[in-house]
C-alpha cells in the first residue's frame, strides 16, 4: 500500500466511524500540495460508493479579509 492511500484509508476510516480525525501519522502525511491533492482524489475514491460522487467544492470564507477578498459578503 502506498502512503497516499494508507493516508486516504486513515482520513476515510475517520469519516465511516465519525470520529475526529486525529494528525496523520508523520510517514502519511503529505508534504507538499500535490500529495495532498493525490490522498483527495484516492479519498473521493474510497468514499464515494457510500457518500456519493463529489459534486462540487466547499470553502469557509468565515474571515472578514477572506469575504472581502472574494468578495462575498457573508460566510
């Protein structure tokens, strides 16, 4: 198993028990953007049986600058 699934396998296992997700084991964790954005995709993968395809993205925005940035007036 490589680590960008044994990473995804942590975070969805997390997901299916609903629990918090404690920080990934330091071997697991990304260390870049990429590998970040590759344990997503395997992630969307594993989940998406039993939560269904992603359908879009989510952001926050909760911060004053980050609403006045991309100009959104609320959260």
């Amino acid at each position: 198993m490589t680590t960008t699934r044994a990473a995804a396998e942590t975070i969805a296992s997390a997901r299916r028990s609903r629990v918090p997700l404690k920080a990934l084991a330091r071997e697991f964790a990304p260390t870049t953007e990429a590998e970040g954005y590759g344990i997503q995709e395997v992630l969307h993968d594993l989940l998406a049986a039993e939560f269904g395809a992603q359908v879009g993205y989510k952001i926050g925005c909760t911060s004053e600058m980050m609403q006045q940035y991309l100009a959104i007036p609320h959260p």
